[in-house]
C-alpha cells in the first residue's frame, strides 16, 4: 500500500511541476506578445522600468547623485468570492491562505514596477529609501480590497 501511495505521490507532483512548467511559459509569450506591442520608445522605457535599482538604504553608496524628486506607484487588488469563500473553510481547520499569499506578492511587485516607472519618468537613474506600505479597505465593514504602496526618493547619477 506505501508504494502504491509513492507512486500517486510522485505521479502528482510530476502533473503539477509540468503544470507550473506550461503555465510559465503562457505567462512568458503573453508578456512577450504584449511587449512587441509597445512602440519602440515604450520597449526602451520599460527595459529601463526592469534595469533601474530601488534599495532601502538612504544613500547610495560609492556614487555621487542629485535627488530629482519622489517616485510612486500603487496598486490596488480587489479579493474575489472564490478566495473569500476558500479562506473561511481555511479559517476552520488555519493554514495558509493561497490565494491571498498570491494577490499579496502580485500586488507588491505591481506596486513597486509602477514606482520604477514613475521614478523613469523623471529621467532617474536609481531610488533610495524605498518602503513599502500595505493597507486592507472596503466598502462598509467589508476589508475586500488591498492596497500596497511602494515609494522613495528618485536619483540621478552625476558624471
């Protein structure tokens, strides 16, 4: 019976690694898709998004730089009735709760991208002092959406 149970066991876990495997590569062409969309200087703005640097610290080390200005970026994600209904069976018997686990992890990056965005915007080189902030809202004594907030200082590195 215990070999039988390895068997499903490893059988499972093959379905969903080659599971997880299809599902990066869809995310992958979708991305690429909607990037050969963007207009040539809409390539070169979001390759700048991917390569400029946020760090915590409140000074760039080794380098000499001007402060162009706050840069910002928010995201709000709104739960759906399937992760609600999910999570109250979850809350019965606790554990972790997935899909909040996800839309927590989507919403940060969301929100810092959008920061590093804005921060290009301004012709930045980099962001120092980054913080992150998260806040659950709603309508009435409903706590159904989330907030997550990135910000810092934009830098311009000088010659």
């Amino acid at each position: 019976m215990s070999s039988l149970f390895d068997a499903l066991k490893t059988n499972v876990k093959g379905v969903a690694s080659d599971y997880h495997e299809y599902s990066q590569k869809k995310k992958f062409e979708k991305e690429k898709q909607n990037f050969d969309s963007l207009s040539e200087k809409d390539q070169e703005t979001s390759f700048r998004v991917d390569k400029i640097i946020a760090i915590t610290s409140e000074l760039y080390p080794h380098k000499n730089y001007e402060v162009i200005g706050d840069a910002f970026g928010v995201f709000v994600a709104s739960k759906n009735a399937f992760s609600d209904i999910g999570a109250s069976f979850k809350n019965l018997v606790g554990g972790e709760l997935g899909g909040y686990s996800k839309m927590n992890i989507a919403a940060k990056e969301e929100a810092v991208k959008r920061m590093k965005a804005d921060a290009v915007s301004k012709g930045a080189d980099a962001i120092i002092a980054m913080r992150l902030n998260q806040s659950a809202s709603g309508i009435g004594n409903s706590d159904n959406m989330l907030t997550f907030s990135a910000y810092g200082t934009a830098i311009k590195f000088l010659k």
